[in-house]
C-alpha cells in the first residue's frame, strides 16, 4: 500500500519521486489499501503515480494465460480508464531501474484544495546530470504528465530535447515548453485548456528543478511537507 512506500527509508532514499506522488492519493485510509499497481491499472488520466512511473522508466510485468510478457508504463494506459491488459491479464510487477549516479526525480500537481483532490495538471521528471558546477549538463532526462490528455504522457521531446544541454533556467524553460507542445487538455470544471496549458509549463519546470537539486543531493520536501514555501530556484 501507499502508507508503506512512504514509511520506507530505503524506498524514500532511492525513489523520492515515487514517494512525492504516492504520499497525494487520496486520504489516510485510502492510502493504507491503494496500491502503485492499482493506481496504474484504474488508468486515470489524472492518477499521479503514473506520471512519476514514465518518469523513472518503469515497466509493467503483466501475466496470463498466455505467459508473462512487459509493457512500458509510457504504453499501459490506452484509453481513459482502459489499459493494455489482455482477458485473463493481471498486473504481476513494476519493474523500476536501479537509480544512477546524480540521478534525480520529483513529482508535483496542481490542485485547488490542499489534500484529497484530484490533479488539475500533474508533472513527475526525472534527471541524470554531467559534470560540475558551471559545466554541469543533463545526461537524460523523462517527463511525464497527468491530467492533459486521454491518459498520462510521456513527454519524450521535452526530455530528450535537455540531453548535453546546460543545466540553466533557459534550458529547463524550454523543457517546459516542449512539454506543453504534446498536452492536449480539454476545458472542464476543474480549469480551461489554455489555463492547464499553462501549468504544464510552469509544473515542468519547477519538477525539473526540483529533480536536478535532488541530484545534486540537497533537500527538496515533498508536496505534503512544502507548507507554501516554494523551493524552485537552482540556485
């Protein structure tokens, strides 16, 4: 369940980004019977796990009576609430890799309540930095986004667009900008399209600075522990 993911040291050293978006689904109770493979397979374009699963290139173990076979989490979610299991099909495992050095993720969301509310966007990204200080680069880079699109996106332009690039705040603006390119988000009770156009790219940006101090090995608090102070500077 969540509550465990969150309550796990190891889990919270190694992947703080799937912490992040784990510690946001729903309320106490939910949280102690949610599960990250449950949240994927409900396929909701909004499911905040997702994002932060694309994000750190996880993929899905699927089994039945055909054998076993693995699906990229970026291709899991076909439709709003449809995935790619086949009749007879369950979720076996996620499969995240091992985190590399000067690696980094962060997961955020917009919502309009504090808690127990559902992403009006959401963005999870995930770094591997090169080189030091002011010639420090991005080796990789994933982003993903929730709540733009008939399912989550795997914003792969907007990742692959940073590699080589400097770490600077122009480099990761056009991230953000990219990552708005691919969102298709309609206008509903939760906010207009152009106004979540909008928050992808201020979401991917402040996700992207928050994964690069996390490389980095400095502290970035999690949703939940932020409290209103915003942390989205590189210096």
């Amino acid at each position: 369940p969540c509550h465990r993911i969150y309550k796990d040291a190891e889990v919270v050293e190694r992947f703080p980004g799937i912490v992040d978006s784990a510690m946001i689904i729903g309320g106490i109770q939910i949280q102690g019977r949610a599960t990250l493979g449950g949240n994927l397979c409900n396929a909701s374009p909004s499911a905040d796990t997702i994002p932060t699963l694309i994000a750190y290139g996880a993929t899905a173990e699927v089994q039945g009576p055909d054998g076993k076979r693995k699906i990229p989490v970026e291709e899991f979610c076909t439709a709003p609430g449809r995935n790619a299991l086949q009749p007879g099909e369950i979720l076996v495992c996620l499969q995240i890799p091992q985190n590399k050095t000067n690696s980094g993720a962060h997961y955020l969301r917009f919502i309009p309540r504090n808690e127990m509310d559902i992403a009006v966007v959401g963005v999870g990204a995930y770094v591997e930095l090169g080189g030091r200080g002011k010639n420090q680069t991005f080796k990789s880079a994933r982003i993903a986004l929730a709540a733009v699109g008939p399912t989550p996106i795997f914003a792969r332009d907007a990742g692959d667009g940073l590699q080589g690039q400097p770490v600077s705040e122009e480099s990761i603006l056009a991230a953000g900008e990219a990552a708005k390119a691919v969102a298709t988000p309609i206008s509903d009770m939760r906010g207009p399209a152009e106004y979540r156009t909008h928050l992808v790219g201020v979401l991917t940006k402040r996700a992207l600075i928050g994964a690069v101090k996390r490389a980095r090995g400095q502290y970035v608090p999690n949703a939940v522990q932020e409290n209103g102070h915003p942390v989205y500077t590189l210096s």
